[in-house]
C-alpha cells in the first residue's frame, strides 16, 4: 500500500512539480498548511487540512495557546469536558480563545478509565458541541486509560468503549497502544480512525516502537490505503513528528511537546514543518539502508589511482 | 443545614457536581442553571447520568436525590 501511496502522490506532483519543488525547498506550505499537491487528510465525514491535530492544554495562559495553534497550522484541535466550576462562573472559558469558524474541536474523553465513564464523557462533549454549532460534535477522541501511571489504554474498555459509540453514531477516533492486533480489531468495530500512542502520553519519547506502528500501518491500510492512522501522544520534539509521518501515519496529534517547551510558539512552528517534511519525505520515498557507501560523484575518469579494496 | 430527609415539603435536594444544592420543589434543570448562574454559559447537563439536551432543560422537572453533572469545554489533548 505504500507503493499505492506513493505512486497517487507522483502523479499528482509531475502535474504540479515546479511549484511543488519550490514549497519544499522553502519548508514551508500554502495558506491551507498542506503542501502543494498533497491529498487532504480524510477522518470520517471530516476533511483535514493539516496532518497536526493539537492540544489545548497546559499553556501558560490561553493567548499562548492561541498563538501556538495558529503557527502549529492545525484546523482541529482536542479539548477535555470537565465539571463547571460553580463558584468561577463568570470566569474564563477557553471558548472565548477558539475561533470556532478555524478550529474543529475533537473533544476527548481523557482521564475516563472505564468504557460507561468515556461513553458519558463523549455524549456530554457531543451536546457541548452541538450547542456551540461545531461540526466536532459527531466525533470524539476516545480514551479509556488503563492506571494513572502510564495512562496507556485499557485495551479491553477502549473496545467496549468503541462499540458503544459507533452505536450511538460516533465518528470514534480512538487512542490505543501501538499493538497491530487491538488496532485491526478497533477498526474492525468502525472506529473512524485508529490512533496509536507512539509512546506514553506526555512521556516526550516519541515514536518508541517503530516496528509496530508499521504494522499497525500495514494492517489498518491493507486494501484501505485512505484509511486514516494518525499517532497520538509521545512526541517530544518536532523530529518525532517527522519520524512518525515518514513512516506513512496519516497525521500526529501532540499537545505537551508545545504547551511544556521553553519557547512554545518555536516550537509549534517547528511542529509544523516537521510534519509537513515528514510527509513529503514519506511520499518522495526514502531510500534502502545498505550497509556499506555508494559513491555520489563518477567512479569514472578521476585523476587519481582507485582506493585500494578492502581485501 | 437540615438533616438529610427532613427537607420541607417544597424544598428538594439535588447533588451538582458532586455538591449537595436545596431547590424548590417542581423546579427544572434550567431553573438550576439559572440558580447557580451558568444559564446561557456553554456548559452541558446530565441528570442521573443522562445528558439532557439544552432544548429539554426548561422541561425537565429535577427530583429530590438526583445526581446532576454540569461541564464544560477545557484545555486537554
């Protein structure tokens, strides 16, 4: 599927070279966030145009958290559904700092760590959602954790929980580990989008097990090259983002790699190109790893004797 | 405070989020929200662990013991 992949980019790219070449050179991408020539990313009913879904917590304040969504390129980005603090009313809500008619929100159901607790929290971001007129409301970002350590997925909870949803209409994009059979499995219950964690959430390790999510990738795409694979949490820094979309994800989600780092505005600008690089780098095709060099320049014509051979 | 079960005859009480609320009796989710201030905020409302459409909230009369949840949106990943 990856040849398919590759194959549907060139085409498109020779149409389109000269102006594709430039952007890339540049680093950087079109009004949308994508680069030229690129194929938006698909989620259920939902057209992405960038391949970074970010997160809205932990930031300093919620300008900073404005400004980093904005130089991050995104158009969807994840929020929690928490209890109304009754006596801070009149407080700041983060609504007033998203502009609904950029953003859709993807609410999540972080911190449920059983199927009936995430299934509650989803109904109640859904009518959060419709009530704002989001067109987020028909999707949420399932977690059903399994300790508080390692907030890793329950695998059992997160495939009730995926059941129940899909039921009740949901597009579920669903976080998991990086384990290729849980994955087929949540898609085969119709999960919109299977999101492996490339490692524990806010742990900044990135993409730990790059073997699985090349299963994952395999499987969840076998004869479903659109299939959307997207990984959610674990980037640490932005070359975990490029490591992850050159593998042939479909887009990252990360939150903490931004919100916690010394400069958050560099360094969601830099998310941005990372993940722009790393899918051009997936569509260009890397090269095979060989073990030994392999001469750019002429073995031909030099005007000095050959090198002697290592044997 | 009175003691548990010896409310008056037309007080009730509810539990929002957790924390325990006297209201007067026959009054509606709706009234509740506009008790603790939050009509018209974006939050949602789940009574009995049922979300209760923002259309619905007028009409639906809260009973003594029930559990409410009122949320909101917040930062999260």
């Amino acid at each position: 599927m990856l040849v398919a992949a590759e194959k549907r980019h060139r085409s498109s790219e020779e149409q389109d070279g000269e102006r594709d070449g430039r952007m890339t050179d540049a680093g950087m991408n079109d009004a949308a966030g994508k680069p030229a020539g690129e194929v938006a990313l698909r989620v259920g009913s939902f057209t992405l145009a960038s391949r970074l879904v970010v997160g809205t917590g932990k930031y300093a304040s919620y300008a900073e958290m404005a400004r980093c969504l904005e130089a991050s390129g995104t158009d969807c980005v994840t929020v929690a559904v928490r209890r109304e603090r009754l006596l801070n009313a009149a407080g700041e809500n983060i609504l007033d700092h998203l502009d609904l008619s950029r953003y859709t929100l993807l609410p999540n159901t972080a911190g449920c760590f059983s199927a009936t607790d995430a299934v509650r929290v989803a109904r109640l971001g859904r009518e959060l959602l419709r009530d704002l007129g989001n067109a987020g409301s028909e999707w949420v970002k399932l977690e059903v954790l399994g300790d508080q350590k390692t907030l890793l997925p329950d695998p059992v909870g997160t495939l009730e929980a995926t059941e129940q949803l899909v039921a009740d209409g949901f597009s579920v994009l669903v976080y998991t580990s990086d384990d290729p059979i849980v994955a087929r499995r949540l898609k085969d219950l119709g999960a919109a989008s299977v999101m492996p964690a490339g490692s524990p959430i806010g742990s900044g390790q990135g993409v730990l097990n790059a073997n699985n999510l090349s299963i994952c990738l395999e499987y969840l795409k076998d004869g479903d090259p659109d299939y959307p694979v997207i990984v959610d949490a674990g980037v640490g820094t932005a070359s975990d983002v490029a490591a992850a979309m050159e593998l042939g994800v479909d887009g990252v989600l990360l939150n903490t790699a931004i919100a916690h780092a010394a400069d958050p505005l560099r360094m969601a600008r830099a998310m941005r190109a990372a993940c722009a690089a790393g899918r051009d780098a997936f569509l260009a095709g890397r090269i095979p790893r060989k073990r030994y060099a392999m001469a750019s320049s002429p073995e031909t014509d030099r005007i000095t004797p050959a090198a002697l051979s290592p044997n | 405070m009175t003691e548990h079960g010896a409310t008056p005859n037309d007080e009730i009480i509810v539990f929002v989020n957790g924390t325990e609320k006297r209201l007067p009796a026959g009054g509606t989710a709706h009234d509740l929200l506009t008790a603790v201030g939050l009509a018209g905020r974006p939050v949602a409302v789940e009574v009995n662990e049922v979300v209760v459409p923002r259309a619905a909230l007028g009409e639906r009369i809260l009973e003594d013991q029930d559990r409410l949840e009122i949320v909101t949106l917040v930062g999260g990943g």
